[in-house]
C-alpha cells in the first residue's frame, strides 16, 4: 500500500507500515485548510510552529510538542501559526482503532514521547526488524491514546505469550507484523503488545532486534563469513546498518570483536 499525499502540506519523508501511515509534513505560514474530514483516525505532531483546527463546537490549538488526536469523523478547518509548522501526521486505516472519542490536544504525556520514537525511526525503518519495531511504537502510541478507556485485565506470562516469543525468535530477520501476530491469536494488537512488555520487560520491536544481535555476534565468534554476509544472513539491510547496530551495543565494532574473541 502506498502512503497517502499529504492535503496541502509539502511531504518530506512517508512510510506505510502495517495498517499505519506515518508522514512528515511542511505547512507555510499562516496557510489555511478549508473544512474536511479524514478517512480514518489521525495524530497530529507539531514538531516545529504551531497549528489551530476548528472542529463544529470547539477550536484547539497545538504547539510544538503537542499531540493532536481525532477520531476519522471529526470534519475540521486548520490554520497554521506564522511561522508554518512541520508535523507528523500518523492514519491508521483499521477500524478496530476508530475510538478516539472527541478532539484532544496530548501535552508532556506519553502520547508526545512515543510520537517523538516514531519520528526518529521514520528515517531507520530500513528492514523488516525495524519495520517491524516501528509498527510496534505505532501500536504502543494506540494503547497510550485509548488507555484510560480501556478495560483490559493484567495479563501474566502464559502460553500463547510465549508461543509470541517463540515465534520472534525463529523469524526474527521478517518478523511478523504486530496485526499479523494478534489476529492469529484472535487478540487485538495494543492488548498483544502491552502483554508482552509485561511479561517479558521490553517490546517485541526490542525483543527481536536483541535476538538478531545475538545471533550476529555468536556468527562472528565462531563462523569465518564475512561481515557483510553476516549482515544480510541476520536480517540487517546492510553492513553498515550492522556495524551501527553492534557498537550502539557493545561499543566495539564487529571486527575488533571478532579479533578479541577469535
């Protein structure tokens, strides 16, 4: 699925990931939007300016830092601050998530702070495993903005937790989308991803980047591949993306480990 144009903004950067579309968008100063409405629910991220939307009884304005939420129903004019505004606009085209209620701004939440995760991996989603944990940040952001109207019970560590850890472990160079993961276990996907950080203390994006990492470090400690090779058999969209990856982690470089453990 391609990502969907950005109405009136200028696009810099888009990325479709599951039912998720997530863009970065410029709008000039002052511009103007007419009355519209969306095709399904939306997050608004002013990382630069400021923007203001009407909504049929109530006008918000949102400024730098600020999340704006809307269900898909809420038609709207905008208007953007002098200065314009650059935003992250995030759609998600399933319909199991159209439950935002009313308007709202997000401001210091936790809202804010995983819509700033997603921007910075925007530009990272190079392969299936950070496709993958985008997606995942992309669900998290779901569960935190339904949160106070969910009614989930706390789940511990059972089986079909751990049919999920299983499953990222042995496909953890595609791993299956967050959505695929839940409905074949007929969960919804914020509930599956809010259960595994529960039991296991990460999220699943994490849990099979570490597993790829593994799995490359044991690779170059006792096999004689190269080390672009070693990249690509583990699921890294190339070298350098795996040599980022290993010194992020263990502040060496995949050649001076080898040459210390071989």
């Amino acid at each position: 699925m391609l990502p969907t144009p950005v109405s009136h903004g200028r696009t810099r950067r888009a990325i479709t990931v599951g039912p998720y579309t997530v863009t970065e968008a410029v709008y000039a100063p002052g511009q103007r939007v007419n009355r519209h409405e969306h095709g399904w629910p939306s997050w608004t991220l002013v990382m630069e300016g400021s923007l203001e939307e009407r909504f049929s009884r109530v006008s918000v304005v949102a400024r730098a830092g600020d999340v704006l939420t809307k269900p898909a129903t809420a038609d709207h004019s905008n208007e953007y601050g002098p200065h314009g505004a650059r935003c992250l606009l995030i759609g998600c085209r399933d319909e199991t998530h159209d439950a935002f209620g009313d308007p709202a701004v997000h401001t210091g939440s936790i809202v804010p702070a995983l819509a700033l995760r997603i921007h910075l991996g925007l530009g990272a989603a190079t392969c299936p495993t950070d496709r993958f944990a985008l997606e995942g940040l992309l669900v998290e952001l779901t569960l935190a903005t339904h949160r106070a109207r969910s009614a989930w019970p706390v789940v511990g560590r059972t089986a079909w937790l751990n049919d999920v850890r299983d499953q990222l472990e042995m496909e953890f160079r595609t791993p299956p989308s967050p959505t695929e993961l839940a409905h074949a276990r007929s969960l919804h996907p914020a509930y599956v991803c809010q259960a595994f950080r529960a039991a296991f203390g990460t999220t699943m994006g994490e849990f099979a980047r570490r597993v790829r990492f593994e799995w490359a470090r044991a690779a170059l400690r006792t096999g004689r591949a190269s080390l672009s090779d070693i990249a690509l058999s583990a699921g890294f969209s190339d070298q350098a993306h795996f040599s980022r990856d290993f010194r992020t982690r263990t502040g060496m470089s995949p050649r001076q480990y080898r040459a210390e453990t071989t």
